[in-house]
C-alpha cells in the first residue's frame, strides 16, 4: 500500500540525514555511536516540519539524535514495568487495566521516549501471541480496559490489528479499547492512505464498547493540516481521541507554548488527557527533563490561558508506583517549600486518592529525588 511504501524511505541513516540537516565532523562521530545504540528513524513528513533555520528547532530536538544521549543519568524503567510483566509483551499494574506490547517498532524515533531500551532495538519484550493476553483478559475479569502500545500498534498490518480487534470482542467485560500512538503525528499518511484501517475502527467502536486513540502532540508545529485531516478521519470512524502530551525541556517548556498547544488540540476535537513529566530515562533525563517545581509554575500559568475544556487534562508523574497527580506547591515563609501529591492511579489499590506532601527541592525532577 502507499504508506508502506512511504514508511519505507524513511530516514535511518547519517548518510540520509545529512541531505537534509548539516553535520559537524565531530557531531558525525558522536551521532553514530548513539545510533549504534539507539536507532534512528524519521518520516519524511515529520522530518518536513523541522525549521533547518534554527538550531533550536523543537521538532528537531525530539526527533533528530544527540550528543547529550550519550549522558546515562538514570534508568531505561522508570515506571517499574519489568515488575508488572505477567508474560512477555503483557503487563497487569492497574487491576483494571492491561497492557499490551505489540511492537517495537514506530513510525518515528522520538528521542525523549520512555521505551528507549525498547524501541528499535529488541523484540524480547513484545508479546509473540495475541491469543495469550486475551485468554488472561478473559481470567481476570476485574480488567475492563485494554491499552495497545508498543511502540505504536498502528505501525502494524491492518490485517493484524483487526485480528487483535476481533479476539478482543469476544471479552464480554471489557468496556473500551486503548491505542497508544504517536501516529497521527508523525505520519498520519499512515492512516490517510488506507480507509481499510478506519472502516475496520468504526466497525468496532461501537455505543457500548468504544475505541480510543491516545496520541502524543508536543508541540503546535505539529498540528498541520495533514494532522487535522488524520485526526477528522479518526472522529468520523467513530474513535474518540484524547492526548498525552510530555513537558520536555528546550520543546514545550514554556507556558505560551503550552497554552497554544492544548488550545488548538481541543479546537481539532482532540481532549487533553494527561501533561506528563517527564521520566527521569537513561539518555533522555539530563537534555529533556525539567524541574516539577518548575513544571508545576509552567502548567498552572498555561492554565491561566485555557478554557474548561482545554485543561482538564491532569499534571502526571507516572511513577513505579502509580499515576501520581501534581497538585500544588506551597511556598512556607520561614519553612521548606512544599510540593503537594494525589495518586490518580496506584499499583496499590489502597493509594488511590491518597494525598500527600513532601518537602521540595527546587531542582529535583521526580518523586526520588524528594523527602
């Protein structure tokens, strides 16, 4: 199909990239060993939207390879999924919720990515039948969700993912069905180019059972008339799509910028679901992740600029622990500034709505780091 054959030339190589963004010698050499380690892979379409004017581009930020990724400050996971792993490619930390590695394989290589011990590099943690997470699915039927993730499922054949569709209508107890992909954004031709994959969404996103696309806009450059067709697309089949959106250093991390994009997001029918901070990830902490006490003031005057709608989303740390809300920060005359907490999610069912506080350093970037 035309998208395949689009997926095809992407570009996975310095050779390739050079052609369209100029390289010091030492950056040359610096740029492969990361690649060596952590591919590379860009769209053509994605890699259109990089302004090769500025240096400081955000979009070349997120998905172009750097010399600070070969900075190993912290942990390739950092949410504890090895510990959530029930067989290889499924994973059970929310009792209502499982989760499902089909790929590891996306449209693009972000370089601020959660998987990045994943992603492009091995298969060992993706699940090799989709029979046995349904048939676990089916066991336990306190799980009334399932999030297809890999990678980005929508990379897969049409043909697998209405496999994947048809084996999970047989589960009487689950209510929705979850893709996480950054798809739309990086290459909705993906999704443009082939109404097999939409006709087979709107046959399954029904009254009673309904089919969600989470994606992942960072940035307002990203939403391009190509993106909004993608995203009509996915509403007229049915889907109803929400997104995740990173705070990340040196892209969106200014509260303008944020405004602008949560914005626009809800102006295209896309709700805002969660801001997340970022993870504090081996190659990724020290060049995208910013303080929470900044974070928070970042948010909170994004707010400012936001309709009900555009910031219902949630200000989330998704922790080994659990989907820890970033309420408030309360600045003590006198007494340690403190930074305020509510589980939105536990592993520990007895957590959820837990509030608590802990004392803030003002330069910490997760919970870790706090006392």
């Amino acid at each position: 199909m035309a998208w395949k054959s689009s997926f095809r030339e992407n570009i996975c190589t310095l050779e390739q990239l050079k052609e369209y963004i100029s390289l010091t010698p030492t950056e040359e050499k610096h740029l492969q060993k990361v690649i060596q380690l952590h591919p590379m892979s860009v769209t053509k379409y994605y890699l259109s939207l990089i302004d090769a004017k500025d240096k400081n581009d955000p979009i070349k930020k997120m998905i172009i390879p750097s010399v600070e990724e070969l900075d190993l400050e912290g942990s390739y996971d950092t949410s504890g999924e090895s510990e959530n792993t029930k067989f290889t490619g499924l994973q059970h930390k929310y009792s209502q919720t499982a989760l499902v590695l089909s790929t590891n394989q996306c449209a693009a290589y972000c370089r601020f990515c959660f998987r990045k011990r994943l992603v492009g590099c091995t298969n060992d943690e993706v699940l090799h039948q989709f029979s046995n997470a349904c048939e676990y699915i089916r066991k336990n039927k306190q799980i009334n969700n399932v999030l297809i993730s890999g990678g980005d499922p929508l990379i897969l054949p049409t043909k697998v993912l209405e496999g994947f569709l048809e084996m999970l209508s047989g589960i009487s107890h689950l209510r929705f069905i979850r893709f996480g992909s950054r798809t739309p954004v990086a290459f909705p031709d993906r999704i443009l180019l082939d109404d097999g994959l939409t006709n087979i969404l709107k046959k399954h996103s029904k009254k009673q059972r309904r089919i969600y696309i989470v994606t992942h806009f960072n940035h307002p450059n990203e939403i391009t008339d190509k993106s909004i067709d993608c995203i009509d697309k996915l509403i007229r089949s049915n889907v109803i799509v929400n997104n995740q959106t990173v705070l990340l250093g040196g892209v969106n991390d200014d509260p303008y910028l944020l405004a602008e994009l949560l914005n626009k997001l809800v102006s295209i029918g896309v709700n805002p679901y969660y801001v997340f901070q970022c993870r504090p990830v081996k190659r990724v902490k020290h060049h995208f992740q910013i303080s929470l006490y900044r974070g928070y003031r970042i948010v909170e005057n994004a707010k400012k600029m936001l309709n009900g709608h555009s910031k219902r989303f949630k200000y989330i740390m998704s922790h080994r622990t659990g989907k820890i809300e970033i309420v408030g920060v309360m600045d003590n005359e006198n007494k340690d500034t403190e930074m305020y907490f509510k589980y939105h999610q536990a592993k520990n069912p007895k957590n959820i709505g837990k509030f608590f506080k802990m004392k803030l350093n003002k330069s910490a970037g997760w919970l870790d780091d706090l006392k």
